[in-house]
C-alpha cells in the first residue's frame, strides 16, 4: 500500500482512468466527485500479493496502471486507497449476485 494521500488528490491524479471506468467526462467527475451511485453493495475488491497479505474492500471498484504497476480502489466507505503492485500481485474485482434463503 502507498501512503496514504487526501481524498481530492487521489481522485485528481486517477481522473483518466476513473474516466474510462465509469465511462463520465473528467470534468464532470472533478467537479462532482464520487457519489453513492458510482458503488455497488455486490462489487468488491481483493488486492492479492504473492506472499499471502490481501486486502478486501467492500462497496468499491478498482483501476490499475500496467506500465508503472500501480493501482488504486475506490471505496465508499473505506476511502481511495493505492497501491504499488509487485510481480504476481493481483487485484480482482469481484461481483458477487447472492440469494439468500430464508425460512
């Protein structure tokens, strides 16, 4: 994991990516930023490194920069995290439908 940086400059520095992701204007996500909607209550995230260490954000989504190896999760409630990939790391988001029963 990066040290940790404010919000408003994570999301400044991911704006072309964020763009893509969320298929918004920059401009429109600089001046509105992140709201409830752009997180799914089934959508998680798992940054997984190759000596065992995972970290698991919920309500979140994730982009990454392959040429410098770096990534970033968006959390609703855990905040915009990044992270320094090492060789083998992985991050998986994972979109989870879930039924469940109840008698």
């Amino acid at each position: 994991m990066k040290p940790l940086r404010p919000w408003k400059e994570v999301l400044k520095d991911w704006l072309p990516e964020l763009a893509a992701k969320l298929n918004r204007p920059e401009t429109e996500i600089l001046n509105r930023g992140l709201g409830a909607s752009d997180f799914s209550s089934m959508r998680s995230v798992e940054v997984r490194f190759p000596f065992g260490l995972t970290h698991r954000f919920t309500f979140a989504f994730a982009v990454v920069r392959p040429p410098t190896g770096e990534a970033a999760v968006f959390s609703e409630h855990a905040g915009y995290i990044e992270f320094q990939l090492v060789d083998d790391c992985v991050v998986a988001e994972i979109h989870e439908d879930i039924y469940r029963h109840e008698a």
